[in-house]
C-alpha cells in the first residue's frame, strides 16, 4: 500500500469512526489532492455531521501543540525523564526531534510518529522509553515544512502526503545517525506507529542495515515486500479489528519468511487502530499494557 493511499484511507476511516466531520475530512483529502467526486466516493460511509472532530478528549488543534512540561508512563515502570526538542542537520536540512535518554543507555530507539506528526504523545513515549533505558529519538518527518507545531493537521498530513518517500528514508536515517552520535557503539532499533509503523516497513525494504529490531504497530506493508537487504528481527503488532491495514499481514509475513528474518507478528484481540495511543479515541488500555511489554521484551532480546 502507498503511504499517500494510506493517508487517504486514514483521514476516511477516521471520518467513518466520528473522529472526523465530513466537511474536515473533505478539505484534508483536497490536500491530499484528491478530486471532490473521489473524496466523496472514498467517504462514502461519513455521516453528514459537520461537529468539530474531537480525538482522545482534546481538539486537533491540541494535538499539535508543544511538548507537555512532564511526562508519565501508563505502562512502564519507575520515572521517566522529560523528553526535550532538538535540533540537528540531515540530508534534507535541519531536523527536528523529541528526545530523551539516561545517563548510560544500553541501547538506541528510533521512534516514528503516526500521521498526525510529533504530538505531545511522542515526547511522553520517548520519555517513557527512555526510563526503560533507551537513548529514545521521534524525528518530526515535517521538519522540512517548519514541524509538527506550525501546521493544522490537514496541512500536516498533506506534508507528508507530498513527501517523496525518498526524502522520509534519508531525515529517518538522519536520525539513526544522530542516534549514533548520542549513543555511540550501541545497538538501534526502531518502534513506529500507524504512518510510523509503514515506515518502518519501508525502512527495513530500502536495507536499512544497521537496525537490529524493528517493530511497526499496525503499519501497512509495502507491495510487493522484499525486506532482503534487511538483518533486523522483526514484532509486528495488529489490532484485531483494523481490517484496512490487517489485509497487508500476510504479504508482511510472506516477506519476512522469504528474507529468512527473526520475526513474529501478534494480533490483540479486541483491539482496534491505534490501539496504544493513550492520547486517542481507539485506547485499549489492556491491549496496549500487553504489546508494551511484549515490545520490551523483545528490545531486551535483540538490542542486548
């Protein structure tokens, strides 16, 4: 699946579930650059109620604001240190990035965001992640068009909608890069979720040699897959009832068998997309305690 295509389908599914109005859900899909009659084919099951879309108790607006003062974790233990931004030079200009880490980390995480962007969510993550002993980074993929803080969520998702896929493999290999500058000798890994989770897909199909692990929750697979050039052990995580990108788990899993890759893939029964996002409308919180740790145990396996 193309991660445009996905972004289309995001924004209906959304709109199907009641998170988006349809009058929203029509200007974010002409963003995309969809055509009026395709958009309206594509939203075909969005009721006609135009009420502001609200997701996870706060306004979209509020989804894109700056990093919150703290961080906490639901699911993790101990304290976890505060993520703060950063700013580093990639191949495509300056990046921006959430990060955090402890004094000695025994291991690097390159965190990738869901399509609405580096959220406040991602800060609390990388923090989290952090507490867990990571060196934990989230690069905000929308550096490029001033970050995840200056642009609505239409506008975001139509930023890396028109990203060349390119250009999204080189700002996350910047930030692989600057993973090894901040952790040096150290083993990496990579969690991405919904967008995130297809990115690290398309990472581990451009050969991104040096992750060790590899995790993409609900993410769609490339088609065709060919993860070959990849050495990475691999946890893919579903949520039983996200049918959409649910139908690109055998292609994945065929790849994976045929590149001779560690893998295994899990479905949360009950659990739908975005399942771990505790910021979102789509929580569950037992399935995402369960993938949480199930995704510790396997960065302890395979970045040890």
């Amino acid at each position: 699946m193309a991660l445009e295509t996905y972004l289309a389908e995001e924004i209906a599914q959304d709109c199907a579930d009641g998170l988006l109005s349809r009058r929203e859900a029509l200007r974010r899909l002409a963003l995309l650059g969809l055509s009026l009659p395709a958009a309206g084919t594509l939203l075909a099951a969005c009721s006609d109620d135009d009420t502001p879309a609200v997701v996870g108790g706060a306004s979209s607006a509020a989804a894109s604001t700056a990093p919150p003062s703290g961080t906490g974790s639901s699911t993790g233990a101990g304290a976890a240190p505060t993520a703060e931004t950063i700013r580093f030079p990639g191949t495509s200009g300056e990046l921006i990035a959430a990060f955090a880490a402890p004094a000695t980390p025994s291991a690097a995480l390159l965190l990738i965001h869901e399509n609405r962007g580096l959220t406040p969510h991602f800060f609390d993550l990388s923090g989290r992640f952090a507490g867990e002993g990571y060196a934990a980074m989230c690069v905000d993929l929308v550096s490029a068009e001033g970050g995840t803080a200056n642009l609505d969520e239409g506008a975001l998702q139509s930023a890396l909608g028109g990203a060349s896929p390119d250009r999204l493999i080189a700002d996350l290999g910047s930030g692989i890069d600057e993973l090894e500058r901040r952790a040096p000798g150290k083993k990496i890994g990579a969690v991405g979720f919904c967008f995130g989770g297809g990115m690290v897909w398309n990472l581990l199909q451009a050969g991104e040699t040096r992750l060790a692990a590899a995790i993409p929750f609900y993410g769609p697979a490339p088609d065709p897959a060919d993860f070959t050039k990849s050495n990475a052990a691999v946890l893919g995580i579903y949520g039983e009832l996200d049918a959409r990108v649910n139908a690109s788990r055998d292609r994945a899993e065929a790849a994976l068998t045929a590149a001779g890759l560690t893998h295994e893939l899990r479905t949360f029964a009950g659990a739908d997309h975005a399942f771990f996002n505790d910021t979102g409308a789509r929580y569950n919180a037992a399935a995402a305690t369960e993938a949480y740790q199930l995704v510790l145990d396997w960065l302890s396996e395979h970045l040890s």
